[in-house]
C-alpha cells in the first residue's frame, strides 16, 4: 500500500521505494508461506485458504485505493480503516493456522506509517502479545523462542519503520528546499524580464531625448537661420545673396536630418576636427548676422570620443543660435579650453542678456537639451546672464571619464 507520507512526498529516494516495496513483499512472502503450511498441517485447509484469499485481496485493494485518493483527495481516514480489518483478517488467519502468525511482522510497519507514534507502539505491543498467545495456543517445542522470536521482531520492524520516516522527513525537507528554490528562479527570471522591460523603455526614452536634442541642435536651429535670412530679404537685402544662404543652410539642414536619423556623426566632424568646426560655426553666424566671432583654444587638444565632440559642437550649434536669434550682439567670443581633468567650452556675447530666473517657458528647449546632453557625459552646464550685460555659457565634461 502506498502510504500517506509516501503518497505526499515527490522525489522519493531509491531506498525509500526499496524499503517500501520490500514491506509489500514480505507481507505476500509470508503470506504464501502461512497458506502453503496451512496446507500441510491442517486437515480442512479450506478455511484457511478463503481468509487468505480475502486477506490479500483486501490487502491489493487497498493499494489501488491509496493510489487513486493520492490524486484524488488529501484525507488519510481510510489507511486506520484498512489496517484495522486487515488486522482483523490476520487474526482469523492466526486462529486457522500457525503458519499466519508471523504476518505480523509486516504488519508492525504498518502500524508506524498509517498511525501516530504513540498509537503505534501500542499496536504493535498488542499486536506482539497475540503473536506469543497464538504461537503458544498452537503448541510449539521452543517456548523461549515463542517470546523472544516475536518481540525481536517488533523491536527490528518498529526501528525500520522510524529509520523510513526519518528518511522520508530528509526527502520532503529536500523537495521543500528544492521547491523553494524553484519559485525563487522563477522569480528571479520574473524579475530580470522586467528589467529587461525596463531596459528597453529606459533605452527608447534615451533615444528620444537624443533625437529631440539633435533636431533642436540642427534642425530647429537651421529653420530659424532661413526664417531671419528670409526676414531679410522681405526687408530690401540683395535678393541674390540671401537666396543663396538660405540655400546653403537648407542644404546642410538636408544632410544634418539624414545623420540625425541614421545617429551618425555630425557633418561637420565628418573631416574635420572640433575646433575647425566651432570655426565654420563662427563663420556662417557672421556670413548670416553680421556679428563677428572669433574662436580661442587654451591649453593642448587631447583626443576625446566622438560622443565629446559631437556634444560640444552641439552645445556650441544651439549656443550661437540663440546669440543669433535673442542677444542683438555685435560679437561672440568661442573659448575651448583643455585641462588635465576637463575639456571646457564657453560662449560668451555683448548682447542684451536675460534673467535665467526667468526662463520658465515650458517651449524653451534649448538650454535643457543642452543641459541634459551634457549630464547623460557626465558633465554640465553654467549659464551667468544679466540684462544689458550680455551672457555667457560654460559646457563641462570630465576628461577622466573620456579616458576610461
């Protein structure tokens, strides 16, 4: 019979089963052994052979029952129930011939799985006592071994069945770490396909912010040079001229929107250094606007990675778009400084100026972008202003970061 504590185990050890099948086995042994000697010494071995026959179809019943409440139902009433009449019949049998008395045995680790300890060794005491009565009743030559073969017995058959269950306590205390540590995988798996999750939307916010920057950068800015190149025209300029401006800027908007969109590097950088970049910045504002700008590098140029360089020109871009759109200055000076610890890039106009407290338009992009691009290096951004006094801009990035 499969018993409770078996049933509820899963992962049951290979000593677990043979201890179990070997209890099935000595139970139909001993059986056999009981009926075969029934019909050997008694003169009608017929009452004898029907018990049996009962007997062990009780036994197998009880089996197939057990197997089917494992899946079926978690209440262990019926493994008491069952053994009581299986003790039952075993007492028949005990009566009928002298053979059955030692199906005890199997029976005393019965007694252990199906019923509390306590109860158990009581059973099992009682069942000893009928086993010594019977054998006595029945006559036997060896009185000594009348008591002492049986209680042997129990004492052997009730130390295998607490061996068993303390076998069996091991196994689900292992299958209960072994569950454990399967919900925990599981949550673990659970977790890292969230911040995978969280990877993804973080690295898609990430990519719109760089877009939105570069379209303020080049874009946004390039539109602006054409709406004032186009404001001059409207105003008497040579026609000729501003046409040609604003095409030279809606060309380089062209190309800036195919990089832009491809995140490739800038198409002033392509083949040429920073610092003649900032140059041809300086330029054009003046071509354009008029205001005179001129470009200082302090200290040694160090290579720095492309992401420096293209934050620093981008910084610069949306720099001199707002000198050219909002300052009204006559000049703009571009300073680009290398330090052992920093790289630093500072603009600085005669213009108008502005309260940075000010600043509060929720459409005020620029200084933002420009701030955010420079924290995402590591870096940062300084703004000192005041009206009628001009503004400058200090960009920061840690050359110890560029190095790692």
């Amino acid at each position: 019979m499969l018993l409770p504590e078996y049933r509820h185990a899963r992962g049951t050890t290979p000593v677990l089963r043979i201890m179990q099948f070997g209890a099935h086995g000595l139970f139909l042994v001993l059986l056999a052994v009981g009926t075969a000697r029934a019909a050997v010494d008694e003169p009608d071995p017929l009452p004898a052979f029907v018990l049996a026959a009962a007997v062990l179809a009780w036994y197998l019943l009880g089996v197939w029952f057990a197997r089917r409440a494992a899946a079926t139902t978690g209440r262990d009433w019926y493994g008491p129930l069952w053994l009581g009449v299986l003790v039952l019949g075993w007492l028949g049998l005990s009566v009928l011939g002298a053979g059955f008395v030692w199906v005890a045995f199997p029976l005393f680790f019965l007694c252990f799985h199906l019923l509390s300890t306590r109860v158990a060794l009581a059973a099992t005491v009682a069942i000893t006592a009928v086993v010594i009565a019977a054998t006595l009743w029945h006559g036997t030559s060896n009185t000594v071994a009348s008591f002492l073969g049986p209680i042997f017995g129990a004492t052997a058959a009730a130390g295998m069945a607490l061996i068993y269950q303390q076998l069996l306590r091991d196994t689900q205390q292992r299958q209960r770490l072994l569950d454990e540590l399967t919900r925990s995988h599981d949550e673990l798996l659970s977790a890292q396909d969230e911040l995978n999750a969280l990877q993804r939307e973080a690295g898609a916010v990430a990519e719109r912010a760089r877009l939105a920057r570069d379209i303020h950068d080049t874009l946004a800015q390039g539109f602006s040079s054409i709406v004032l190149l186009a404001r001059a025209g409207q105003r008497g300029d040579d026609p000729k001229a501003i046409l040609a401006q604003i095409a030279e800027t809606a060309q380089d908007n062209l190309g800036e929107a195919r990089r832009v969109v491809g995140a490739l590097t800038p198409s002033a950088l392509e083949d040429a250094s920073l610092e003649s970049a900032l140059g041809r910045q300086l330029a054009q504002l003046g071509t354009h606007t008029g205001i005179v700008g001129l470009l200082h590098v302090e200290g040694d140029p160090l290579p720095l990675p492309m992401d420096f360089d293209v934050a620093l020109l981008r910084v610069a871009q949306s720099a001199l778009a707002n000198v050219r759109l909002h300052s009204l200055a006559e000049n703009v000076r571009v300073t680009l400084s290398y330090d052992q610890d920093e790289v630093r890039l500072d603009v600085v106009d005669d213009g108008v100026g502005f309260d940075p407290a000010s600043v509060v338009d929720p459409a005020s992009f620029g200084l933002r972008a420009m701030r955010d691009r420079l924290e995402t290096l590591g870096g940062s951004l300084v703004v000192e202003s005041a009206p009628g006094d001009g503004t400058a801009l200090a960009a920061t990035l840690p050359v110890s970061v560029a190095q790692s």
